[in-house]
C-alpha cells in the first residue's frame, strides 16, 4: 500500500526558542517519530526559525509547503501544535480552505491528533485555535514592550540589534562601557559638527580615513518576499544620516531612552558613563535645531517628472529624487540641482552612480530617437478586457463573497449559543476589518479601471521627440504617468563632470 506523503512544518520565534520543548530540533524529532508510527512517508520538513508566526509574509517555507500542497506532493501536514502554522486568525481560514481545497489532513500531535476541517464544528474550533494563538502573541508583544519600557526606566540601555557606537557590553552585564577607540570618534564628530562641518562632510572624512563603522565588516542574508537572494557585507561607509543618528543620540550624555515616536517615550538618567559633556550636547542639538525640516511626500515634483519611472540598471531597484542646494549667492538666491539615486546606493548594496535630471532626460530622448524604426516594426499592442486589474477586481469580488458568507456562519453559531458574545464579538471585528480594506481597495480600483486604449510605441516616440521641448514640466510628468511604465537607466562614466546617462529599456503601458 502506498503511504501518505507527510509535510513536516516546524517553527519557532525569537522569543520562543530558550522554552523547552520548542526547539526546532525538539520538534522535527518528535514530528519524525510521529510520522513513522502512523505509517506516513516524510516528504520534506519545513522550518521557519526565529520567525514570528503573525502572518506568512517572511516566512519562506510555510511558502514552499503551500506551493507544494498546490502542486499535489503532500497528503499529510503534520504539526507540533497549531500555532506552529499560523498566529493569525484570518490566515487560519485561508490555511483551512486550503487543505479543504487539495483535501489534506492536518494532525497536530499536542493538540491532541487530526484536526477536523471537514465539519463546521471542526472548522470552528480550528478557527478558535487561530484565536487563542493570535491573542497570546499579542500579549507576548504587549509584555516585550513593557519589559523594555520598565528596563529603560531602571536605567539601562535596550541595544537592540547593535550597543551604541562608542560603547559595548560584555555578556552578562547589563550596564554598557565606554570603548575608548570609538569614543574618540565621537567626541570627534560632535567638535567638528559644532564647528561648523555638515553631516557630508564629517561622514565623507571618516570614510577617507578608513575609520570603521560599527557594524563594518558584519556579514547579513539579503530577502525578497521571504527568501535569501543574496549576502551583503557592510563595508564601513559612514553616511550623513548615521552621523546626524550618532548626534541626536542621548545616550552620549548618559541617557537611555525608549518609545521613540510614540506616546509612551520615555528618557532619563542610565547608570553608563557620558562620552561628551552636557555643554556640548545642547550646543550640537540647538544647531541640528535650527535646520531647515524639508517635508517629502511619495508624489513626484512637477521639476523632477521622471521620478517613480526611473529604474537603476545595476540592481533593479526604482530611483529616488536627489535634491543638492547649491551655495547662496550674493543676490540671496541658490542653485537647485536635481539628480536621481537608487534607493540601495545608501545601503550600501548597489554601486550605481547618481543621474543627473539634465543627463537623464538628453538619455531619454537620445533613446527614443534611436528606436523609432524598431517600435514602428512591433504590432501594436490591444489591450483585452481581462488585464490585471481586471483580474484584481474580480479576485476581490470573490474574497468578500466568502468573507460576507463567514460573517453569516459566525452569526449563526452565535445564535446557536456555540460561541460566546466575547468569541463572536472578536471573529466579527476581524471578518469587518477585511471586508472594509477590500471594499475600499476595489471602490478604488473600479474608479479607475478603464480600458487602455491601442498603443502605437512609434507615434507616441515620435511625438515625444518632436514636442518634448514645448511641454511644461507639469505636462511631461503626466505624460510620463500616462505612457511610460519604466526607464531603466545607468550612469557609465564615473567623472561626475561628463558622466554619461545612458537607458537600457523603456517599457510602454501595454
């Protein structure tokens, strides 16, 4: 007889892992065992490790388990407790119309065996599983939160992810320590930002003399959509907005904080030592103080019209404006010189050199005038009925079918007394908030689902050479918007002088 392929899935998140019993080893082991003694066949295990279980978004192989459940290889999924699946009481409906769907057992072996999906009340008490997990990782977050608060507020400095530049922390204590070395760096940045050096400059000085940042050398895993693409090591670079961070930094005077942003933002005295002194520091913060806030928006400026279109040819990546404010003039007037940067050049991921707007659009129409005569030759595209957007609209048409259907279902158990005012008050808030976001995204989207036109790249391109320089800055950008999807650009050359923009491809709407 022929054995049920089994999909082992196991996680744990960070502050999971030191709780006996949850390892990821623990349960691979006891999932394993369990497998064999129920005469199932291990087809693959998968574990998401130091992962929270909040949503599926970031967790790789709860990805590759749904794929393969689609793809037909798994008969069998196989749990250590339900919340090992999911934390999240909407994912846990999409989890049970999926295994619905692909007829898949799932059997949690601390809850007590198979869990039952095939009958309402099944299905329920899966979804109170869903429930109870959601509210206890809210709590968890709750208790984190306040654990950090109440450390700060005892005088300790959280480092969370990485102790303060000019500082470290040996194991086991909890009070940080000055590192001399680093130290006189930033007693450095603040003398000559309080003389006067702008954050460039200052970054721009360290950097040419090689001095290391905090996290030089550190090697971390590059993600897209929940997957390891890649590796980047930081090489050092200090940038202005780490040498403003280091400036705005209380903890430099002996100060801990936390909460930043929020409404229970906390400072006060920590029991380290000041690397600066009190004078300096209000010094620095009443000159940081007196820096003119710029607010940015995502909408592009009418002077910057190919922002949002530009894409980096080095890494993919789409560009961002660069705004340089050149030096007063006498007539109290200043130069503005728009340019264009990937948004991983800061990150220090892409080695893709600043574009020039003046570079970028001669490169733009250089392109278009070299390309007629190969879009003259493309068939012009016909834009069906059932497009993407199209194809959104009707996704979310048949989410909210199912949703409203659940709304009934939940009543109906209420009305039963199968669930308690608490449970139905809580199921309907959650099945509420979904219904509300798709309703407002497909108002949206049917406001501006509008079949396309036929596009003839040709007559567009030849338009565009021809009345390019009549257009206002206003009327390129719409253009732009209306036509053009992207433009993936390089700069060739690094003299930023005669540094030469060149397009790689433009892609028409079609």
């Amino acid at each position: 007889m022929d054995l049920k392929n089994a999909g082992i899935y196991v996680r744990v998140s960070t502050e999971r892992q030191v709780q006996e019993g949850y390892s990821i080893s623990a349960q691979k082991e006891n999932l394993t065992n369990f497998a064999k003694g129920h005469d199932f066949k291990v087809y693959d295990i998968y574990a998401d490790e130091g992962i929270s279980g909040k949503n599926i978004e970031g967790r790789p192989d709860v990805k590759r388990l749904i794929k393969d459940i689609k793809d037909g290889k798994i008969d069998v999924v196989l749990l250590q407790r339900f919340d090992r699946l999911t934390r999240s009481i909407s994912d846990t409906q999409e989890f049970i119309d999926l295994f619905k769907e692909f007829n898949v057992d799932v059997w949690s072996i601390s809850d007590g065996g198979i869990v039952d999906i095939t009958s309402s009340n099944g299905r329920f008490m899966a979804l109170l599983k869903g429930l109870f997990g959601q509210h206890e990782r809210e709590l968890t977050a709750e208790r984190i939160k306040d654990a950090f608060g109440r450390k700060a507020r005892e005088g300790y400095t959280l480092c969370c992810g990485c102790t303060p530049y000019g500082y470290r922390r040996e194991k086991g204590n909890k009070v940080i320590i000055i590192k001399q070395e680093e130290a006189k760096v930033v007693r450095r940045i603040f003398k000559m930002y309080a003389e006067g050096t702008p954050f460039t400059a200052i970054a721009k000085t360290l950097t040419a003399e090689g001095i290391p940042t905090k996290r030089a050398g550190q090697t971390i895993n590059i993600k897209k959509d929940g997957n390891v693409v890649g590796t980047k090591t930081f090489v050092g670079v200090w940038s202005p907005k780490l040498i403003r961070l280091i400036l705005s930094n209380p903890v430099y005077i002996g100060k801990v904080r936390y909460g930043i942003g929020r409404k229970d933002y906390y400072i006060g005295d920590g029991h380290h030592k000041p690397i600066i002194s009190e004078k300096m520091w209000n010094k620095v913060q009443d000159k940081i103080g007196r820096i003119e806030t710029k607010v940015h928006t995502n909408r592009p400026k009418d002077d910057v019209y190919f922002c949002g279109t530009l894409i980096c040819g080095v890494c993919g990546k789409k560009l961002t404006t660069s705004r340089t404010i050149g030096r007063l003039r006498k007539d109290g007037t200043r130069n503005l010189f728009n340019a264009y940067r990937c948004v991983n050049q800061e990150k220090q991921i892409c080695t893709a050199r600043y574009v020039s707007h003046i570079k970028a659009e001669e490169a733009f129409i250089e392109y278009l005038e070299n390309n007629i005569a190969e879009f003259d030759s493309i068939e012009d595209v016909v834009i069906e009925e059932e497009d993407a957007d199209l194809e959104e609209i009707n996704d979310i048409k048949r989410l909210l079918t199912i949703k409203r259907a659940k709304q009934k279902e939940v009543m109906n158990l209420f009305m039963a007394e199968k669930i308690d005012y608490n449970q139905f008050k809580y199921m309907s808030e959650e099945l509420d908030n979904i219904i509300q976001a798709n309703e407002t995204r497909l108002s949206r989207l049917e406001q501006d689902y509008t079949k396309k036109p036929d596009i003839n790249k040709a007559e567009i391109s030849r338009y565009i050479v021809d009345h390019w320089k009549l257009l206002t800055d206003k009327e390129k950008l719409n253009f732009l918007n209306e036509f053009i999807e992207s433009i993936t650009i390089v700069n060739r050359d690094t003299d930023r002088q005669n540094g030469k923009a060149e397009i790689l491809s433009v892609k028409f709407y079609c």
